[in-house]
C-alpha cells in the first residue's frame, strides 16, 4: 500500500519530511517528489504549490505516476465556522469549489454539469482519524471544507462562503485534490488546522500562525499513517 501525503507549501510538508528522516528525491513536472518508507508504510510526500492548479496537478501526478493508493492531505484553513479557532483541527467530510459560478445558467455554486457540487471524503480514512483524536484527547471538527483560488480575507466574502456551502473552513486546495481522487477512484482525507479566520486579520493571523497549525495537522497525519500500515 502505497501512500500520498501532501501539502500546498513547504512548512505544510517538512514537519512530515523531519519525521520520516531518509526519503529519495524525484523531480517531476517542476515539482519534487519525497519517497520515504515510515514504519513499514510506503509514502510519497510533495507540496503542491498554493492553489486548485498546482494541487491538481500534484495529485495526479501521485497517483498516476508514483501508483499511491490512498491520498491524506495536510495543511491550514481559514476558519469559517464560529466554533474553531487557531489551532484547531478540521477534518473534511465533503468538499466544494466556491468560485466556482456557471449561476448564469442555472446551476448552483460550485456546480459544473457531469460533476458533484460536493465531494465526500473516504468514511473509513475519516474513522481511522476518530480513533487517533480519541487516543490523544483532542477534540477533532468534522464539516465542510471550501476551496477556491482565493485568500479569503474578508468578512462579506466569509459571510457568503458560510451561507452558501454550509461551510465550517476554507482553503485553495482542497477540493481539486478531491476532484482527482474521486474521478480516479482514490480514497483520499483532508486535514486542515486553521491558521486564521478568514477576516480582514487574516492575513496577519497566517502569517504568525501557519508554521505551528501545519505542524499540528502533519503530526495528526503522520499518527495516522501508523495506523494505515
Ligand atoms: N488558508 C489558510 N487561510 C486561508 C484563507 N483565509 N483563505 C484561503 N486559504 C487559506
């Protein structure tokens, strides 16, 4: 069983690179490819870049060229929902696009004809993350999660996102990513620990908070790989 673990940045991915220690470096497509063994688990560990494009083409790439299996990402989010705050952890049940606008023809927001306005995440990778937040005592959010190729910093826009989708955090990757694994039939699972809340600090919060929050989402992940072995 090969895995996926990805990010969009490189803070999102080198607590995880620190952890597996000895990895095997592949450029590809202007990105590099990590390939480590992590407890008797096979990983390929990559950021994407920020945003839908790269984090498609990452993806993709993990599973089409490197042969992953299971896809976890790893990274921050914006909060949407009142309940997180800085540091928390969000697990994606479903995701969708929220720039995504074809309203003209009357379809619903992040709706596309032949494609799902929400994806769901795999019900058993989102299990196995249950169980790992039980075992450390931590509270663990389970909700929407919205993508788009936008900073989200603004109180109109959040207001809007929340209505709309129903959504508990946002970020710019997220629901590319489930758009490839869902079309090529990859179980995946989003972790997201936010960073901000998606205001006019937004901006100030993610900077002083995104190394901590990616480092909480990659060891989250990474205890969850010793489970998947
Ligand atoms: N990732 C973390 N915070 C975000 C925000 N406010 N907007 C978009 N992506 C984010």
């Amino acid at each position: 069983m090969k895995i996926a673990i990805m990010g969009a940045m490189p803070e999102e991915v080198a607590p995880i690179l620190e952890k597996v220690g000895e990895y095997k470096v592949t450029e590809y497509a202007s990105n590099k490819y990590y390939e480590a063994t992590y407890n008797g688990v096979e990983l390929v560990i990559a950021y994407s870049k920020i945003g839908k494009v790269f984090s498609t083409l990452t993806a993709t790439t993990m599973i089409e060229k490197f042969g992953c299996e299971k896809l976890l990402f790893s990274g921050v989010a914006g909060a949407v929902s009142a309940d997180l705050k800085v540091g928390d952890l969000i697990i994606a049940s479903s995701l969708a696009q929220h720039d995504l606008d074809i309203t003209a023809f009357g379809h619903p927001y992040g709706y596309v004809p032949e494609g799902k306005q929400f994806i769901e995440t795999d019900k058993s990778l989102r299990e196995v993350a249950k169980s790992v937040a039980s075992e450390m005592g931590v509270t663990v959010k389970e909700g929407v999660i919205v993508t788009g190729d936008q900073f989200v910093c603004d109180l109109d826009r959040k207001n809007w996102i929340e209505s709309t989708f129903k959504a508990d955090a946002l970020e710019m990757e997220g629901a590319s990513v489930a758009c490839v694994c869902d079309s090529l039939d990859v179980p995946f699972f989003i972790l997201r620990s936010i960073s901000d809340a998606a205001d006019m600090d937004a901006s100030f919060s993610f900077d002083e908070f995104m190394i901590s929050s990616a480092k909480t989402s990659a060891e989250f992940v990474m205890k969850m790989v010793n489970k998947l072995g």
